[in-house]
C-alpha cells in the first residue's frame, strides 16, 4: 500500500512538471469552488479599448460591485489557520481584535475622503459561486461597517457607536458600489497581491525631509516643521562633504538628527528660530561648529569620550539638553581632521569622504560582536527524524527524498503538502491496527488518530520540551486538521512556510508513537 501511495506521488510529481497542466477539483471549500468558470457581473466598464484589451488578455474583467456581494477571503494572510471556513462576521471580529490593523483610522479616512474617487482597485476572484475579495479585505471591511454598523453592536459597542455617528455624514448603504478587477483565475488574482504586500507596490516612502518639503510646498508646516526645514537647508551650506550631509539627512538618520537638533532643548540651548524669509537664525556663535559636531556624533552614534549617543539613550528632554550643553566647538577640528582621513579616491580619480573609523575612545578598542541572525528551519518535519522500521518510516523516507531533490521548485509544494495528510492516514492506520483492528479498516482515520494524539501529548506538555507550534495546536491555537484536509483537496494555497510548519507538528506526532 504504501509503495503503491509512493508511486502516486511520483506521478503526481512528474504530472506537475507538464507545462499545460491544469489542476480541476470540484471539492468546495469556504463556498469556493475550485473548478469555476467566469461569471458576468453588471456594472460600468471602461471604455478604454486597449485597456479592456489588456485586462481581456490577463483574465480580467473591470467593474464595479455592490459591498453586500463581495465576501471576505477566509485564506487572508491576515487570519490565522483557524479562521479557515469562518463566517464573515468571526473574520471582521478578528480585525476589530488586533489594533494594528487600525480599522477605525480606516473607517475615518473613508468618511473624511468619501468625496475622492476610488484610487486602489478591488482585487475579486470569481468562483462562480461567490465573489471573493482577494486584495482589499481590510477595505472592504470598512465599507461594510459603514453599511451595517450592527455587524459590531455586540463586539464593540464603543466602535459601533463611533461608526453609527460618523455614518451620517456619507450616504452608504449595502448597495454601495466599490471599483473592482475580477477574475476566476486565481493565479493572476495572486499578482497583485505579490506586487502590493511582497514587493510593497514596488513604493519607496517618503522620510521625514520629503515629508517637511511637502508639508512647506502645500502651505501647511507647522512652526516645528519651518525650524526643520531651516536646519536642513542650513546644513546643507556647511563646509562639510555632500555625502556626509546627505547621509544626516537621510533614513536611518535623519529621525535622531531632527531630534537633538530641532526641538525644545537645541531651541534653547542654541537660540534657534526662523526670520520672515524662513532662514535659520540663531544666537549661539559657536552653532556652525557645533552643529558639525552634532552631525558627527549622530553618524557614529558615539560622542568624542566613547558615549553612547542615540534616540535610546538620549530619549527625554534633559537628557538631550544635557548632551548639547557639553557640546565642544573644538571638536569641530577632530571632525575635519576624520573627513581628511576619510577621503578616498575610485578608478576614476573621483573623490568621496566618510568619517574615518578612529573616532572615538571606544571604537579604539575591540569591536563588539553582534548576536547572529537566527538562521530559518527548511528541514521537512523540523529535523531529521528516527523512526521505527514500517511503512511509516517508508513513508516518511520517500517524502523527505522528494523534498530534498525539490526544495527550491515551488511546482512540488502541492505534492508535499498532500503527502502530510498522506503520512498522518498512514500513521493513524498503523496505530490503529495494534490499538483497535476493527477501525483500523474505516476511512479518513487522520482526524482521530489526531485527536487522540493532542490528548496524549497534552499531558505530557508539562515535562516535554514541544516546538511552540506544536503547543499552540495541543492548545487549540492551530487548526492542523483543517490544514491538512485542505491540502488533501488542493483547496488552499500551498506555501514553503506554511507546509513546513505544519510538517514540524507532524514530526513531533510521529516521534511521539513511532520514534526508534
């Protein structure tokens, strides 16, 4: 039996590697079905010939949709594995339950912006049996809330309140239309969220000058932001190298600079202010030669004696008085004398400066060692494992060889993310057939081989040291029979992440009953 599952593997393995393959399974999950066809869906499309033509080419259809038909996605990276088949409102409660997703910030910037236009698309699969929101859950859960505040009366009534308040200001209702791109090709629905979450919309955000210049260029900066603005500009007339100042001045940086140097205490210890025409003034004589040393300071996150100078040590007010206040002019020499020795020319006889590594009394001494990156876990069932001689053993030999030859190719993740539910029935019927004969002949024995195992090992949590993924399934925080019976159906997205932490449970289940 067991060589007979191997061999369907190998089949299935190579099946895969067919460039035109298509996989069909009828099994539905979530009201999905994975055999859907397109359907059509009303609504105004865009006229522009040859954009229609594109989104024709790719699958896609481009229409607007009314928030009451569009569900949230269950298989959302944003929910955890036991969120999988929960209905929508257990998936909305779950967003309200992690601050981070900030849906009442959200909620407020729909209401305050109702007027824009929709700038972000939906994102919607079309399963011909549901229209599911791929990219735009957190949206659309918004929208929702707005439409029926009473989703959250018994949830968060402090938030249906806000919500039932704010409501009045819009005209919303569960018939309002969201702008949506729809396909019933899952694959290419899949694009657009590697382009926004794993690539970040390929957007590089603004830091804190960028965002000082818009605020000035718009008529909007605050008197905080006009002292920063002068300081910016300011340092950039010093006598100091441009990549040093575009160094200060830029991410990693720029957010310790601004705070010694443009708030309260550097206004007060220096006399910093701003004159009509926006320029920097300030009283202090010695501020230029100071400033430089300030820069220097922020750069190598050390002071001249070897003191540490960052946003962590430096956090409060006094402290950043204190800091400034022992500020030596003098020093400004040490700094140039460092850009000196600092300089270097390239190939081309162009020349480029960088502070020199003998700054301060510290960096003189033995460089201290950092702690190293934890290095990520890509063995299949989280170690080597030594199990009893068996079909289980067998089993779990052949489906180590296959990942072992195909770590890197994403075409065999299917494969082994069906062989953990192959290896997990495989084990249930051989601890059946010594525990109980007669079950052993009945089908889909997984479930209660599982169940009894979370029983078992629960007892022994205590005084056996589990992966933190393993206690958090014995403690119903992971739902691995879900996961598994999905992966059985090809019924969810089969990631290298996701099979192997399910396969590190699985590991440590088999060891429980069949280690050597």
């Amino acid at each position: 039996m067991v060589l007979r599952y191997c061999w369907f593997l190998l089949e299935l393995f190579l099946f895969l590697h067919v460039k035109t393959f298509i996989l069909v399974d009828s099994t539905q999950f979530a009201g999905f079905a994975t055999d859907a066809k397109p359907r059509n869906v009303g609504g105004n499309f865009n006229e522009n010939a040859e954009f229609k033509n594109n989104l024709k080419e790719m699958n896609f259809t481009e229409n607007k949709i009314a928030i009451k038909d569009l569900n949230l996605w269950d298989e959302n990276a944003r929910f955890p594995d036991q969120f999988y088949n929960s209905d929508e409102k257990e998936l909305i409660k779950y967003f309200l339950s992690k601050k981070n997703f900030k849906i009442k910030e959200l909620v407020d910037e729909i209401v305050n912006d109702f007027d824009l236009p929709q700038l972000e698309k939906i994102v919607v699969w079309n399963t011909d049996e549901n229209l599911v929101v791929l990219e735009g859950n957190r949206r659309l859960t918004g929208y929702k809330l707005l439409a029926n505040p009473a989703l959250i009366v018994d949830i968060d009534k402090k938030l249906f309140k806000h919500i039932s308040e704010i409501k009045s200001k819009i005209n919303i209702d569960n018939t309002f239309k969201l702008e949506c791109l729809i396909s019933s090709d899952k694959d290419q629905c899949y694009r657009y969220i590697d382009r926004k979450h794993s690539k970040g919309n390929n957007q590089v955000n603004w830091v804190e000058p960028e965002r000082i210049n818009y605020s000035n260029r718009r008529g909007i900066e605050s008197q905080n932001a006009k002292i920063k603005i002068a300081i910016t500009n300011y340092v950039r007339t010093l006598n100091l190298p441009i990549e040093i100042i575009n160094e200060v001045l830029g991410q990693g940086y720029v957010t310790t600079f601004y705070r010694f140097v443009a708030t309260g205490p550097a206004k007060e210890t220096f006399g910093l202010s701003t004159n009509k025409d926006g320029n920097l003034t300030f009283t202090d004589k010695d501020f230029p030669e100071k400033l430089k040393v300030i820069i220097h300071n922020v750069l190598k996150k050390k002071d001249f004696d070897g003191n540490t100078v960052d946003s962590r040590e430096l956090n409060k007010n006094p402290q950043i008085k204190q800091f400034l206040e022992k500020i030596d002019p003098e020093n400004s020499k040490k700094v140039d004398k460092e850009i000196q020795e600092g300089k270097s020319k390239n190939l081309f006889g162009q020349e480029s400066s960088k502070l020199s590594k003998s700054s301060s009394k510290a960096s003189s001494s033995l460089t201290t060692r950092k702690t190293p990156k934890t290095k990520e876990n890509n063995i299949l069932f989280g170690k080597s494992l030594s199990l009893k001689s068996g079909k289980v053993n067998d089993l779990y030999r052949a489906i180590l060889n296959i990942y072992e030859k195909n770590e890197n190719d994403f075409t065999v993740l299917p494969i082994i993310g069906m062989s953990m539910r192959l290896i997990t029935e495989v084990a249930a019927r051989v601890y059946f057939d010594n525990t109980d004969p007669e079950k052993s002949n009945k089908d889909q024995l997984y479930n209660d081989f599982l169940k009894i195992a979370k029983k078992e090992m629960s007892l022994e949590k205590e005084s056996k040291n589990f992966l933190s993924l393993t206690t958090d399934w014995l403690d119903g925080s992971n739902n691995l029979e879900a996961i598994l019976a999905k992966y059985a159906h090809g019924n969810i997205t089969t990631s290298k992440d996701g099979i192997l932490k399910s396969s590190f449970i699985i590991g440590e289940v088999l060891e429980h009953y069949f280690k050597k």
